[in-house]
C-alpha cells in the first residue's frame, strides 16, 4: 500500500470519527440544515452541508459535516444529495426544523426551489433568506475592475465579508488602473482599465461608493453579530432593528432634483427594504413568539398570548393536549423566573436561557418550554458557517492541488474546519477506524 493511500485512509478515519462526534453530540435531536455551493479552482460545483442543533447541553452547535461535489445545481440534484447524505449519518427529514440557503433561485424559489421541496416533506422546516441583492450586484463591478487591477485576492463567494475592505482597496487602485490605460502591454486591458476608469471617475458611482462604505460601517455590529455561529433569530433581529433606526434619514431632510439627494434616498430605501424582510419565511408570528422568549431584564417581553400563536406553527410537537400543557407550564415558568434566582438573572439572550435550564437540571420540570426556546435557537440567522467554509477551500484545493479527489477534499475540509472537535478525539480512537476500514498488509 502507497504512503499516499495511508494518508488518505488516515485522514478519512479522522473525519468520520469527527462526523459521528457531531451526530452523537446532535443525539436525535432537530435540527437546520446550512447550504451553500459554489464552484472549486477546477469549476467543479460544490455543495457545502451544516447542522446547526441544541446539544444536551443546552448550546447552540453549527456543524460542517461534508463538502459534495454536484454535476447540477438542479434543486431535484441538490435535494437527492442532501437527503443521501443524511440518511448516510441516520438522519431523517422529519427532523429537519430550519432550513438557511443564500439567495439563488435554485435554493429559494417559492414553487420550485429546494427550500420549497423539503418543505412539502416536512412543512415545519422553516426557511430564511438574506436579501442584498443590491450589495452583491456592485460588489460584482467592483470585483471585476480589481481583476484588471491585479488586486483580485477575494473570490466572488467571498466579498460579502470584506465589503469595507474592498471598497478602501479599489480607492487605492485608481492610479493603477491609469497606469494600465496609458502603458498597459496587453491591448485588452488597456481598453478595459479605461473602460473602469470612466466609470469610476463619474460622479454617481464616486458617491455610491463612498455612500455604500459609510452605509457598511454602520451596519458592521449587525453583520459581526450574524458571523456568530452561536447567535439567535432573537439577538440578530435586535441589532437589525438598531442598524434600521442608524440608517433613517432626518426629518429635517426633503427631497430635492438634485441627484445627490435622490441617489441617498434610493440607496438608503433599498438598503431599508432589504433590511425590513431579510427573513422571507418566518412570518411576524413567529417573530414575535420569538421575542416574547427573550430573557432579558427578567422577560419584559414575555407575552404567552404570543408564544401560543408561535408553537402552532409546530403542530407535529405541539398538539392540542401539548398546547394545553404548555399554556399551564408557561404561567409556572415565568413566576419561576421572576423570583430572582442568580441563575436566571443575567441571561444575554435564548441561548443563555436553554443552558441555564440544563445546568439547573429544569429541562424535564420544563420540558415543552425548553423544546420551545430548541426549535426557536435552531431557525436559521445566517449561511455564514457555510459561506466560510468555501474560504477554507482554497487551503486545501489550490492550483498546485487541483486534482485532489472530492472525498479527501471533503475529509480534509471537516477536520480543518472542526479542528475543535478533532484535537479532543483520541489516537486509539482513530486508529481503530484506520483498521477497521480494510485488512491492512504494512510495510515494513
């Protein structure tokens, strides 16, 4: 056997160990699934899957269990691959309670879309989708004039991150493109840098530009808090309502002719849109169910007329003798939690809630209420642990690697991404994998 072929071995023992670790942790649970493809440095479509779940702990996981490579982005191809995957690791659809995609219509067409299909399967995976449409599109531009630049070290599937970066790196590259325009070897880019170099030098899109960075800054504590694997539907809508609020004009301001004025107050209506339905599935039931569970400053939201609304939209774990159930544990609880107990008082958010119910050994006294703050932890905020993943690829898969197979490209992927996980799982543990894939012959 090739040292090459240990190696691979080796390597997929460890991610499979890293997989059931996650899957045990997840103990059978319900749980959302995170998806986002993209193409590799080969073009070869690749379709990243999370989970994001409640473990007996009470904390909030998400999870990188597989990178796989697709022929289409079909949503009949993406489901197939999706539900093949889960039912490799002894998971079920029924247990599916959220689903995060990004924006393409392929994942979130309302007829056709894979949001659409696993929810005719499951009709309580409830789905978001984030809508910058705006953004993307001119960062797209921006994208293609630092190309001609030389200054294209982001991927298309990674400028969402560094939008402030790139903005003050195309400042920087003005010059550089008159240097392309007025000596540049290539006829082409010649033509192209002037081409940018108009665009850029006209007053509409100076202004966007410099509008569009200072809009950035403003909303970077919402865009911080959704990287956060851990962060909450309840927590991300907060600052979404603060960055709404930074973002209103004046009063004081009227609109006018002149195009200044008109471009801010379309840019910042469509900034306003976007951020006013970011989530297209969770309706405002659902929302406000949510908010009612927020504990802080002892659950001044708290409202059980609310919350009785958002278990109806769960009907396969609240049924009519669990509502009733509920309705009677809700009113224990919330006296419970208002008697001032240390453990309950400085609660930042749900996700604080359902571990200080674990380690108060309450989840069986509040067991419908504690299902209930899982399924509102596990709705999706955000695809970030999926989007960065892809940013991860090109640690493994680059163009002195190109050729590495899809299965090692996915085992590598998980344990560099779980590498939290990987460091706690023990040798014998791995090697007792090793050989149990196949009888081995070593060399000696």
């Amino acid at each position: 056997m090739t040292s090459s072929k240990i190696q691979k071995d080796i390597v997929s023992a460890c991610a499979q160990e890293i997989v059931k670790a996650i899957i045990d942790d997840l103990d059978g649970d319900f749980f959302e699934i995170l998806v986002d493809e993209s193409k590799d440095i080969s073009h070869h479509e690749q379709m990243t899957i999370a989970l994001r779940y409640v473990n007996k702990k009470g904390k909030v996981n998400e999870r990188v269990i597989a990178i796989v490579r697709v022929g289409d982005t079909s949503t009949k191809t993406l489901k197939e691959t999706i539900c093949s995957l889960l039912m490799r690791h002894s998971l079920s659809t029924s247990k599916i309670r959220g689903q995060g995609y990004d924006g393409a219509s392929s994942m979130q067409g309302e007829m056709n879309g894979l949001k659409a299909l696993i929810l005719q399967e499951t009709p309580s995976a409830y789905s978001t989708a984030k809508k910058y449409l705006l953004v993307d599109d001119f960062f797209a531009i921006i994208s293609n004039v630092l190309n001609v630049v030389g200054a294209s070290f982001k991927r298309r599937d990674q400028l969402r991150d560094h939008h402030a970066e790139i903005l003050e790196q195309l400042l920087e590259s003005v010059h550089v493109l008159d240097a392309i325009k007025c000596g540049g070897s290539n006829f082409n880019d010649r033509l192209q840098a002037g081409a940018f170099l108009s665009m850029i030098n006209e007053f509409e899109f100076a202004f966007l530009l410099h509008l569009m960075l200072k809009i950035l800054v403003m909303s970077n504590e919402l865009s911080a808090s959704l990287q956060r694997k851990e962060q909450d539907i309840v927590n991300a809508m907060i600052f979404l309502d603060i960055t709404k609020k930074r973002l209103q004009l004046p009063s004081s301001v009227t609109y006018s002719h002149h195009l200044r004025v008109e471009l801010f107050y379309a840019i910042i209506d469509l900034q306003l849109q976007e951020l006013n339905n970011p989530f297209d599935v969770v309706s405002g039931n659902l929302l406000l169910g949510m908010a009612s569970l927020n504990p802080i400053n002892a659950f001044t939201n708290f409202d059980k007329k609310k919350i009785m609304i958002f278990v109806k939209h769960f009907p396969d774990e609240f049924g009519e003798s669990k509502l009733q159930e509920l309705s009677y544990q809700l009113d224990t609880f919330i006296i419970h939690m208002r008697r001032g107990d240390p453990i309950f008082s400085n609660l930042k958010g749900i996700g604080d809630l359902a571990e200080a119910l674990v380690n108060a050994n309450l989840v069986g006294t509040y067991s419908l209420m504690y299902l209930l703050v899982k399924l509102t932890l596990i709705l999706p905020v955000a695809t970030a642990t999926v989007e960065k993943a892809f940013s991860s690829v090109k640690y493994i898969k680059n163009k002195l690697r190109s050729s590495i197979g899809d299965a090692f490209l996915s085992n590598c992927l998980v344990c560099y991404i779980e590498k939290d996980i990987f460091i706690n799982i023990s040798n014998d543990v791995i090697i007792d994998c090793f050989q149990n894939m196949k009888t081995r012959r070593y060399l000696v």
